[in-house]
C-alpha cells in the first residue's frame, strides 16, 4: 500500500515558493507606484471658512468648522438643542420659564453662564466666552449687531414669523453647524404633525370656521395682527383671526371692537399672568361674546414656554389649537402624548418631565 504523505500543506508551500516570490513582488512594485501617484496629487485641502448668506440677506464668513456657539434669542437656542448640537452651546441661549425647567433636569444646561439680555447686557462677557458664531432673531438692532460684529463676533440672523421662515431657519443652522440631515428630520417631523392637523380639517368651509381673538401679553384688549405668528396659527387649525386686518404687533383694541368682532373663541396667548380667564369671563364688557357665553376661552401653551413664539416648534401649537377649535374632529389625538414624542426627540427630555401641563 502506498504511503499516505501526512504532510501536504507543507509540501503545498514548497511547490508554490516561485508563484509566492512573483506575486511578491508584484505587490511591492503596485504599492510603489501608488505611492508615487499620491505623492504627485496635489492633497485636497477643506475649506477654512465658509460664507453664508442669513435670513437678512447679509453675507457672514463663518469658520468651516463651528465648536463654540451663543444664542441671543430662544429662537436660535431651541433649533440648536433640537439639531442636537447644545454641547457646542457657550451659554444657556434658552431663557425665560423654559430655561427654569430644563435647568432642573438637565444639569450640564444649569451648569452653563447666562448671557445677560436687555439694556444690562455685557458684551465683553460675551466675547469672553469666545463664542465662534452668535444667532440673533431679525427683529434684533442693527446697531446692536454692528456692535457684536465690532467686537469681533460672527453674527447669524434668523427668523420665523411665518411658519416656512423658520423651518428655512432651521436648514441655515444645520448648515452652519454642519448637520444638514439633522435639520431635515426637525423640519419634517413639524411637517408631520402640521399635515396631520391640514387633512383633519381641509373640508371645514370658510364660512364655518371659527372666529378667534387671540389676546396677547398686556391685557385682553390686546390683540395679535395679522401680521404675527400666531395669525399663520389659527389659520392652519382652521380658524379665522378676526383682528388678521389689523398690522404691528400685539395692537391695542377696545371693547366695543371686541364686542363687533363677537369671536367665538379667544386665546390668552404669552399673557404672562398678567389677567386670567377668570377675569375675562367676569368683565361686564366681554359679557355679550360668544366665546364668554360658550366658555370658550383657553390659555394658550406653555408654563414652561409657549407654543405661539417663533419656533418650529409651534407646530405644536397648531395641534393644540385645532383639537381646542374642533374636538370631534381630533378625539384620537393625544396632544400631551405628541408633545412628549417631540420634546424627548429634539429637547432631551419629554415635555412631562420638564414640568410641562396643557
């Protein structure tokens, strides 16, 4: 019987030593020249800065690479935490009843300075922080931003008074922090919730929608314009704004107007606690309007920030608004549950647990 060989690998390696040499030194003469190839490439540098055109029409050469960013408005603030970008956050850049609540879950954000707003402000403080691009909202001073850009900061103008600005917002924050797909997904979950409320009430006639008075901060004589947000609010939930013919920003009414107007539906919308529902529904001169006869009065969200300020996030003020004008129409629809969903995804914590009631 022949011999088995117990040894083929072996014999394999033996038998291949000439096919392994020449392959060897193919491989060395390819790695040669592809290092040769590279070395006459020129190397493709990025870019140190980019230039970006704001929503004031202003062009702001910003460095390519943004690590170190100031908000001056809660505006900026609320779209650089929605993007997920707070870390790169050099102060608080959220203020009010909403930086409160989210200072008391989220130490790293209670940890941060706060930028003194208003006349007090400080802009060496400012400065100090080294801030590599500042957001300012439109309606900010001119000379106010001449200032800041004096003092060496790169300012960013955004808006949102119209609820298309503020998703364009959005896209130039991504931009600027380079998180395009992150501001994608923003927008097109305030989309979501914004179509969901579009095809609820897309057959409610003109003629049948709801009158609304939407008052505003100093009194209930105060209405909002048809030039403000919360105009594009009301209609988007199907009502009609019956102080939409009036321009500026929050116009001083009387009672014999409201009375003429004879909404059947009032908002106390950013009222700041100044007067209640109860004191509308006690004043001798709201007694004849629908919305007092019908109790249809509410207060508009947040205790923790409003849904009827410029923010993408006043998509949420739009559901709310329509299940408020139109209940049957949106029984299936859990507003507090919606607005958890979206406070988790874009602020870091639901809505519930930042001390949010509706």
């Amino acid at each position: 019987m022949q011999k088995q060989d117990r040894c083929p690998v072996g014999r394999r390696v033996r038998t291949d030593t000439a096919v392994t040499g020449v392959l060897g030194r193919f491989i060395a003469l390819a790695a040669a020249l592809a290092v040769l190839g590279a070395c006459e490439r020129p190397s493709a540098k990025a870019p140190a800065t980019v230039e970006i055109t704001d929503q004031l029409d202003r062009q702001v050469v910003l460095p390519a690479r943004i690590d170190r960013v100031a908000a001056l408005h809660h505006f900026g603030g609320k779209i650089v935490y929605a993007l997920g970008q707070q870390d790169k956050l050099v102060e608080q850049s959220i203020y009010g009843s909403e930086a409160k609540a989210l200072a008391a879950v989220d130490p790293q954000f209670a940890a941060m300075p706060k930028f003194q707003q208003g006349a007090n402000a400080n802009v060496e403080s400012l400065v100090a922080l080294k801030p590599q691009v500042v957001f300012v909202y439109a309606s900010f001073g001119r000379a106010e931003m001449t200032l800041l850009e004096n003092a060496g900061l790169r300012v960013v103008a955004v808006r949102g008074e119209r609820l298309e600005e503020s998703f364009a917002a959005v896209e130039l924050v991504g931009k600027v922090l380079n998180c395009p797909e992150k501001a994608r997904r923003y927008v097109a979950a305030c989309r979501q919730i914004v179509d969901l409320v579009a095809r609820r009430i897309a057959d409610i006639a003109p003629s049948e929608r709801a009158r609304v008075l939407f008052a505003g901060p100093k009194s209930a004589y105060t209405a909002a314009t048809g030039e403000m947000l919360q105009t594009e609010i009301i209609e988007r939930a199907g009502g009609f704004n019956v102080a939409g013919g009036l321009k500026g920003f929050w116009a001083d009414i009387s009672p014999e107007q409201v009375a003429a107007w004879n909404p059947d539906v009032i908002f106390l919308g950013s009222y700041l606690g100044s007067y209640s529902i109860d004191n509308i529904l006690q004043d001798s001169q709201f007694a004849m309007v629908a919305a007092v006869h019908n109790k249809r009065i509410y207060a508009f969200p947040s205790n923790i920030g409003w849904w009827d300020y410029p923010a993408p996030h006043c998509a949420l003020g739009i559901l709310w608004t329509a299940k408020a004008l139109y209940p049957e129409r949106f029984g299936d629809v859990d507003v507090l549950k919606t607005a958890d969903d979206f406070y988790g995804r874009f602020m870091g914590h639901t809505f519930t647990e930042m001390g949010g009631r509706l």
